[in-house]
C-alpha cells in the first residue's frame, strides 16, 4: 500500500507498507499481528496528513469501499474521501440527479 502526494502535475510517493494476507500468521485472521487492508490505509492517509501534506481528499479503489472501518478511520484522523464502488453495486440518487460519472460532467 502506498500514500501519493500530487500537485495535479507530478507525482509523488511518500509511504509504503506492505500488506501481508492472512495466510501468512500462524493463526490466519484470528492472529493478533493480522489486520485487514483498511487498517494500514487509513493509517498511512492519517501519517500522510501528520506529516504535514495537505488533501482535499483520499482516494481509493473499490477494495476499500466495502469497509465501514476504513471510513470510521479516515474521519477520525479528519480526511474526506473518494472511493471507486464495486461494479456489482448501483449507486441511489434522486430521479433528477447524475447517476453515473458521464451523467456528471454532462450535467
């Protein structure tokens, strides 16, 4: 997992933490070392903005949009956020609103 820093026209990194899956602990997910990927993003958002870099907002892929923790987390740590959702799920809004990106530049 990695933080980016960006002025819109360059990139660049500032954290890296692996990520190590559950098969690796001895006790799989019940092991007390195991965190699931939210944990250490939020984490790294949060060092990111201890750090002293400004953001308007974090984003991330659909992975992360499917955990109430890692929202709880970034709005502990006072982070917005922008996150992909999964293309199985539809998003809601009223009849005269965008629906979908395109609907949102086109309106």
């Amino acid at each position: 997992m990695t933080t980016v820093w960006t002025d819109g026209r360059a990139y660049y990194p500032l954290h890296a933490q692996p990520y190590t899956p559950a098969h690796h602990f001895a006790r799989g997910r019940s092991d007390p070392g195991f965190r699931t990927k939210p944990w250490p993003a939020a984490a790294l958002a949060a060092r990111g903005k201890e750090a002293g870099f400004g953001c308007r907002a974090v984003v991330a892929d659909c992975a992360l949009s499917v955990s109430d923790d890692w929202y709880l987390a970034l709005r502990d740590a006072g982070l917005a956020y922008v996150v992909a959702l999964k293309p199985h799920g539809g998003t809601w809004a009223p009849a005269g609103q965008p629906h979908t990106p395109i609907d949102c530049l086109l309106a």
